[in-house]
C-alpha cells in the first residue's frame, strides 16, 4: 500500500470517527481549520472523501489527534476506532 493510499479515507470514517468521538461538526470543522460546510461534503462523499487534499488531511489529523485510528480496507472493511495505548487503554480524550 503506498503513502497516498494510507492517507485516504472514506466519508463515512470520517463521520463513525467524529460520532464515535462525540463531536459536532463545529467542532471538528473549527479543529481542522475547515468550513463546516467543507465537512458536510466530505462526511456525504460516496468512497473516498472528497475535497482538497491538504483539508482531508487536516480533518484526518484533528480526528487522530483526538484519539481515533484509521482502520485501512483489509478484507473486513474500512473502519474507526479508539487508539490503545501501550498499556493497553484506549487513548480517548
């Protein structure tokens, strides 16, 4: 798998991962330094999210800033879900 492919990431990640995280649009939008409406595209996109690169890429390092891992498509599915930490807690904040 190539960087550009482990940066990818579908809308719907996005979405589960700031549900999961408990946040608004707002908030995530305001961490990224995005328009909400900006995120609203992304979230609704089919597959992969669309929009500027440097924006997903921003939305992805607020959310994993925040606690939540990427899972890449690996046969099960693409998916979200807390960090663990070396001790083996989940790194929520």
């Amino acid at each position: 798998m190539s960087y550009k492919d482990q940066e990818a990431i579908m809308g719907r990640q996005i979405a589960a991962a700031r549900t999961l995280l408990a946040l608004s649009q707002n908030d995530l939008a305001a961490a990224a330094a995005i328009s909400v409406p900006t995120l609203k595209r992304m979230e609704a996109s089919e597959g992969m999210a669309s929009g500027m690169p440097n924006n997903v890429r921003a939305v992805r390092a607020a959310l994993e800033a925040a606690g939540i891992e990427f899972i890449p498509e690996n046969g099960g599915g693409a998916g979200v879900r807390f960090r663990m930490r070396a001790d083996g807690t989940r790194d929520e904040h």
